[in-house]
C-alpha cells in the first residue's frame, strides 16, 4: 500500500523558515517525480512545485510565488521528500501536501502550516 | 502559465443524475488533465489521469474524456458519496495548474 506522510508544519513568524518533509512507502521512491500542493483555507489547490527523479535529471520547477524562497528536495536512500520553505508570508498559510506524479494520483493526508505573528 | 477554467462553479443535483463538469484550457495540454474529487476536511482523491484513465478503485460511473483544450468528467449516475468539490489539472507543462473547483451539492 502507498502512503505518504507529512509532517513539520506548525505556526511560524512572517519572515521565518519552515521544513516539511514527507515519508514515502509502499512504492519505489527513487523513480518518482514527487511534487507538493497546498490549499489554502477555504481555498482551491496551488501547485507549489516538483523533483524529477535523479534517475531524470532530479531537477525542480516552481510555481511562481514560492519561486526563490521554498526548494524542493528529495533524500532516495531514506525514501523522503522536504520542502524548505524560507521568507514565509501570511499568503502563504495552507495545507501542504505531498504527491506522485499524477498519473500515480497518490496523495498524503496534509500537514498545515499557520503563518502569523 | 497555462489557466484552467471549470465550469460551471457549483452544482445541485439529485441522486441517480447524470452530471458533467468541464474544464478549459487556455492553450493546448495534449491528454495531461487530471481529475480529482476532494471532501471537506480530507486530502484530494484521484480520480481520472490522462483525460480519461481511471485510477485503481474508482467506480466506472466516472468517466472522463477530451482533448486539446476542453474536457469533461461526467458522473453517469450519482450516488451519495459523490457529493464533493472537484478539480481539474493540467500537467502538460510547469507551471501545472487546477481548475478553481466545482463544488456539488444536493439538490
């Protein structure tokens, strides 16, 4: 069974620097293009952004408003997935998920991170 | 970046309805849209990649077709589970965007 966790997300300062990561199972990480996708409240889904496979190139592509402060990475010996999100704003509040390519469809449960002084 | 349109924004229908959302491209996404349907409170679930491949486990009163640029997801007949807000995503090229949701209700 697939499954992908998320976890770090929590309330952090405007200006402040978050980790998430995501645990992968139940599928063969390394040849996965894994992205992130947040929600805002009440919101529709953003794509934030993807990392290819290193086996593809491992490189990543972003969505225009977290282009320069989040990065995206990927750990294949330890099956994980992090984004690093630096220079945090109020906008962007939102669950974070963790997701394979879509073809695959498989998503986490979400990890929600609070923006705010 | 390439926008996607869904139409129409909400929907009421009963039990036993056939309904169909569509989902605009504004320019060419090949066969890459994805559907996806999301409950309140839960992580989005896959339904349909590739215009109309059905993921593992969907029932097949989902049923997804297109190409180019318009596209729909059509439930034959609704049950009482499918009552949720759906979304559309083109994965052609980056950015990948979603449609701003169809939110079904019942009538």
């Amino acid at each position: 069974e697939v499954q992908l966790v998320e976890s770090g997300g929590g309330l952090v300062k405007p200006g402040g620097s978050l980790r998430l990561s995501c645990a992968a199972s139940g599928f063969i990480f390394s040849n996965a293009w894994m992205n992130w996708v947040r929600q805002a409240p009440g919101k529709g889904l953003e794509w934030v952004g993807r990392v290819k496979s290193k086996t593809d190139g491992g490189t990543t592509d972003y969505a225009a408003p977290v282009k320069g402060r989040f990065t995206i990475s990927r750990d294949d010996s330890k099956n994980t997935l992090d984004l690093q999100m630096n220079s945090l704003k109020s906008e962007d509040t939102a669950v974070y998920y963790c997701t394979r390519d879509p073809s695959s469809g498989d998503w986490g449960q979400g990890t929600l991170v609070t923006v705010s002084s | 970046d390439i926008q996607m349109t869904q139409s129409p924004s909400s929907l009421s229908a009963s039990v036993g309805d056939r309904v169909t959302i569509t989902c605009r491209a504004s320019q060419g996404i090949s066969n890459y849209l994805a559907w996806f349907q999301q409950k309140p409170g839960k992580a989005p679930k896959s339904l349909i990649y590739a215009t109309s491949r059905l993921q593992s486990g969907v029932p097949s009163r989902f049923s997804g077709s297109g190409s180019g640029t318009e596209f729909t997801l059509t439930i034959s007949s609704l049950q009482p589970e499918d009552f949720a807000t759906y979304y559309c995503q083109q994965y052609n090229s980056y950015p990948y965007t979603f449609g701003q949701g169809t939110e079904l209700e019942i009538k």
